[in-house]
C-alpha cells in the first residue's frame, strides 16, 4: 500500500489534472458561446497553472508529455482557442483583422522549436566523454553554461515568454482591438527569437569545448602526465556513494597516485570531499583508455553490473575490498571470484568464503584490516554521566527479502518502546539510508519508531543550552558546507562543474578532517544530554555515533563488526526465526553480543550489564571476536592494507614485463622461415 505522503501527492496531483481539463473545457465554452469574461480568466488560469506545475511538480507535467499531452500542446491549444473566440466576437469568422496576430503566433511557435534545436545542438556539444573532478581541466577549453531557461527548459521557456502573447491576446478579446495582440504576440516573438541568438552564441568557436576526440587525447596525456598507480572503481545507484565514501581516506593514504573511476555521471557530485583525483567514464569504448596507462591495481567496494567491463583489463590487478563485513550472504558473493584478490578485515571473513564453497581460493584471500575504523574510540568502562547513551542502527531490508536482514519490521518498535521507557537512556537512533527503498512496511515501521521518539522527547524536559551553542553550531556548519560543498548556480551544467572543481587547494583533506571533527564537537553540544536524537542524514557519521555512545543495538551487518573495534557491548536482534543457539551458529559476528527476542524483552537485562561491567559476561568473548573479525591491532590496518596494495601493484608489474620480454621474442616458427630464407 502506498504511504500516506505519496497518497496525499498523488491526490494533489490528480485534482491539479482535474482543474486543467476544467480549464480547457472552459475556456472552449468560452470561445464557442463567446463569454469574454470567461475566456479571459480561463485562459489566465490555466496558463498560471501550467506554470505553476512546471516549477512545483515536474513529475506530472513528465506524465503528460508521455500521453502526447504536452506543454506545446497545451499551449498551442490555448492559444487557438483564443484565437477562436476573437473570431467569434468579430461576428463574420473573418481572418483579416487578427492576420498579424495568427502570423506572429506562427512565428513565435518556429521560434521555439528553432530554440529547441540550437539547445540540443549546445547540449551535445558540452558533453564530453569524461568528466573529471579534482583535476586541472583548462586544457579542455571549458565555458560557463548558458542559461538554465534557454538551454534545459523548455517547458518553463515556452510558457513564460507566451506570456505576453496570452496577456494581449485577451486584452484584445476584452477591447476587441486587435493592436493589444499584435504587440503582446510581438513582445513574445522578440523573446524567442532573442533567446534563440543568445543560446546560439555557445555554439561559437570561442564558446566551444573540446570535441570527443580532443577530449579523449587529453584524457590520455592526463593519465601519462600524472602516472597514476592504484585506483579505486565505482558503479552503482543515486543512494550507494556511501559505499565509495568510506574508502577515500584510506585511498588518500595509499603510497602511490591514487584516482577514482566512476561510470555514472551523477555519481562524480556524491562523491565527498577528496583530494583524490576523480574521473567519471560513462561508456566501456573510453574506458579502455586506462588500460593503456600507467595504473597497476584498483579496488572495488562493490560489485555491479558493469564491474566486468574493467574486469577485462588483464594488465590491471583487481581486489574487492566490499563496503563492510558481516555475515550476510553478500559478504561472500561468488562474483568475488572474479577478482584476482579479496581484501578483508580478519580471519573470520576468510573462514567465511571457505564455508561458503563458492570456489573462492584461499590463496587469494588477503587480511587487511579495516584502515576506516581508526577514528574509533575504546571502551572507557562503564557510563558514568547521569544518561546511558544507546545507538540503535538496524540495517536495511536488503533485496533478498530475508525477514531477518533488518529487526525495523518485527522488532525495531519494540526495542525502542524498551529503551524509552528506562528514564536513564539516551537514544540515538540511525537507520540505513535505504530503509524502505525495497519493502514499504519497513519505511511505514521507521516513521512509527521515529514518531516514538518525538513523543517521548515531549514528556522529557532539562537544562539546554544557551544560545551560543547554536551560534557555534552554525558557524561551523558553514565552514564545513564551504569545505566540503560545492556551490554553483543554477544554471551550471557538467562542464562548468567540471571547469569549477579543478585542482583542489593544497591540505585540503587536512582542512576538511579538523573541521569535520569540530563541527561534530559543536554539534553534539548544541544537544540537551536527556534528549534523544533521530538521525537520518550523513552527518554526524555512525563512527561519530559510535564514540557518543554506550551500547550498541543493530542486526547482522557490518555495523556490528566495525563496532567491536570499540570492545564495547553490543546486541543484535535475531528476527530470523531461528533458535539462539542456531543464530549464534550461523552468525558468528553475534558470539560475543547480547541477543533480542523480537519482543525486546532483553533490554532491561542488557542496560543492567552496560552500567554495571560486573554483570557483563561477554567483554572476554568481544576482545576475543574483535581480532577474530578485524585482524591485529599491530601493525595497524592501514600498513597492512598499503603492503597488500604495493604487492598486488608489483604483480601488475611483473606481468607486464613477461608481455614485453614475450612481445620482443621472435617465435621459433618464424625464426625458422627466416633462416631458410
């Protein structure tokens, strides 16, 4: 069932088509009849709300045009009604008066469409092949964009500039003087044709940006100019950068040139603040260019469709570093066999590949460590502050439709209603943000929990604090927008990006992490300390979560394993249908953690053990696990995850010096035929 929020669009949208036809149908009766006063405020109504929709609900002017229904359409049909009834009330039907006007309107209509046509013709001539961030681009000749009105918006630019044709027009039907739409028609005229010669003025060779060809010879004097050695590559939807975003760090602090290669354009602006250069290559045919350079390995956090388009590259080396680790089926996918090494965090995910018996060769099974987890703080012992800060962060529902994936569904009320109802608990709570993107009773079960939550900070109360703290809270949401943001106007498109977001700024990343860590300071003590917090958007980021709080509650996911780098305690919920015991077999992440019932009736046991460690069985058991899931604390993660990628970058070394002892070699064959000759 759709959700109250799309049931309440949805019926907006339907009574905005209802009093469109209404419109319509008036305005004709009004032209027919002749009712000038009803033509009139027809005519005006549905051109205002024509343009009203175009600004407020793209999505059902997108439908129209897919019925043949679109703003052209609807436009000329208001125009000719118009028309018609000034015919009507000249009495003979005669054309002769309004000539010009139905002259002009055919013109003014040319206009448009020649206006359509230069936009498409500018459009395809600033886009590239490529598109970059990060990097140096004046080699390419970038411009800014033309306006967002004459290039991108058609719909929007039809109707305001048949404004003045419109409003003449019924002047004209008011006055019966036809020189009103003469002028008005010719105002619009002048608009469109005005609009036309400055769009086309992007087509100039002064205005051009390098073509395809060009394009793809300074991609390739790029890539021989910076030498880049290791690479990170990523494919997927509008709602999975975070996957990507997670490695940037550690990508930064590789030995070497880093890059990172995406395929979907939209995704070069998800991606967070880096100084890693970015390249975005849309088609397989360019992508082939990096083949030829100078990159050794990349690292793939996530699988994808077209993950074996570079696959194909055998003079690149290929590790699958995952987005995290738990013990979820998709922790140890058989595409991983694909690559020519997996990277994971400890001993337990190697075991895990070898249970699974997906033909995964040990051999090629490396322990990294989790280099990300070091902004983690110990466990300092027991809450000693008035409040017990508890983390809920369930996982999503997952493609599957395995009903233990998330606990939001069968138990995520009920570990809520439990930890509000203890008047020392602080809650946080973090869903992923997928909830709900695949079954919609778990976006209806996250509403609800976030509702709890409100209701219960109403019948708390305290000491907040003063108005300072939000001042610095802005201050430093400012400074990091600015750091991390990237402003354009509204008219910007790909290339002027692209032209804006060059060679970032020296120690940028240092920049950006000291801020980070600032406003996360000023953040937390904006916050009354009785007062629970639902947060959905990426900041403050689950590690900072993780540092604020006391316990954790979540489901089998990787934010369990990234978690016991604290060593502090944690639960997991088993929606599963299984025994606990079973569940504690099958998830070996969950050994050391406290398990919930789907009715939460564990909770209060579990608050006891975290304020009172003498209660707290399992502190050996996550000690133990914690080197189980994440390897060694020494050396540390981000030097064993450096050696793995230097020695996989000298593999690629290797083979390409046996292709070229290979290629230099005359084979005996011809040797042969030489000799005889």
């Amino acid at each position: 069932m759709p959700s109250a929020g799309t049931a309440s669009r949805r019926a907006v949208q339907l009574m905005a088509l209802l009093a469109m036809l209404v419109f319509f149908a008036a305005q004709l009766v009004g032209a027919l009849l002749p009712l000038v006063p009803l033509l009139i405020a027809a005519s005006a109504a549905g051109l205002a709300l024509d343009l009203y929709l175009q600004h407020r609900d793209p999505g059902l002017v997108a439908v129209l045009g897919k019925i043949r229904f679109d703003v052209m359409v609807r436009q000329l049909l208001r125009d000719m009604m118009v028309l018609i009834g000034l015919l009507r009330l000249h009495g003979d039907g005669s054309l002769r008066d309004y000539a010009p006007v139905f002259v002009g309107l055919v013109l003014f209509y040319a206009a448009h469409l020649a206006c359509q046509a230069t936009a498409l013709l500018v459009r395809r001539s600033r886009t590239l092949p490529f598109l970059t961030r990060n990097i140096d681009t004046s080699g390419l000749h970038l411009s800014a964009a033309p306006p967002r009105l004459l290039a991108r918006q058609h719909g929007r630019r039809l109707l305001r500039f048949a404004v003045p044709a419109t409003a003449g027009l019924l002047v004209t039907a008011a006055t019966e003087k036809a020189l009103w739409g003469e002028i008005g028609v010719g105002v619009a005229l002048l608009l469109a044709v005005g609009g036309t010669a400055r769009l086309a003025t992007w087509l100039r060779p002064k205005k051009r940006v390098a073509n395809d060809q060009q394009a793809l010879e300074w991609l390739d004097r790029w890539l021989a100019d910076y030498k880049p050695t290791v690479g990170m590559y990523f494919s997927g939807g509008t709602s999975s950068a975070y996957q990507a975003n997670m490695w940037l760090s550690t990508l930064a602090e590789l030995d070497g040139n880093p890059v990172i290669v995406l395929r979907e354009r939209f995704m070069v602006q998800k991606i967070d603040a880096t100084d890693v250069p970015i390249v975005c290559i849309p088609k397989v045919v360019h992508l082939m260019a990096l083949e030829k350079s100078s990159l050794k390995m990349m690292l793939h956090p996530a699988n994808s469709g077209k993950t074996s388009q570079v696959l194909r590259m055998p003079s690149i080396k290929h590790a699958f570093t995952n987005h995290g680790e738990s013990d979820k089926l998709s922790s140890c996918n058989p595409y991983s066999k694909a690559y020519d090494e997996i990277w994971v965090a400890g001993p337990a995910a190697r075991e895990r590949y070898q249970l699974a018996d997906i033909g995964v060769d040990d051999r090629d099974v490396v322990e990294v460590g989790r280099p990300q987890l070091a902004p983690i703080e110990p466990y300092a012992g027991a809450p000693t502050g008035a409040y017990t800060t508890v983390l809920y962060a369930p996982t999503w529902e997952g493609w599957d439709g395995e009903p233990g994936n998330t606990s939001v569904m069968l138990a995520g009320e009920n570990i809520v209603r439990a930890l509000l109802a203890d008047p020392k608990v602080r809650l946080l709570y973090k869903p992923h943000p997928m909830t709900g993107s695949v079954d919609r009773r778990a976006g209806r079960a996250n509403e609800r929990i976030q509702a709890m939550i409100r209701e219960a900070n109403e019948r708390r109360d305290g000491d907040r604090p003063g108005p300072e703290a939000a001042a610095e809270l802005a201050r430093r949401t400012a400074e990091l927008d600015r750091l991390t943001t990237s402003t354009f106007r509204d008219s910007a498109d790909e290339i002027e990006r692209m032209m804006l977001q060059g060679t970032p700024e020296k120690g940028r990343a240092a920049t950006v992490e000291a801020a980070t860590a600032a406003w996360e300071a000023a953040y937390w003590a904006s916050l009354p300390v009785w007062e629970h917090q639902v947060i959905t958007g990426p900041r403050p980021a689950l590690y900072a979560c993780f540092n604020r709080s006391d316990l954790l509650i979540s489901d089998v996911s990787s934010v369990v394993s990234d978690y016991l780098i604290s060593e502090k305690p944690y639960a997991v919920a088993n929606t599963s249908g299984m025994g606990e015991e079973e569940f504690r077999a099958n998830f070996p992440t969950v050994s050391a953690a406290t398990i919930l019932a789907p009715e939460a009736t564990e909770v209060a046991g579990l608050l006891a053990a975290v304020r009172d460690p003498a209660l707290d069985g399992f502190a050996a058991a996550r000690a133990e696990l914690k080197v189980q899931l994440l390897g060694p604390s020494d050396p540390p993660s981000l030097v064993r995850f450096n050696a793995a990628a230097l020695s996989l970058a000298a593999e690629a070394d290797a083979r390409r010096e046996r292709m070229e002892a290979r290629a230099s070699e005359i084979p005996p064959q011809r040797a042969d035929e030489t000799a005889s000759v």
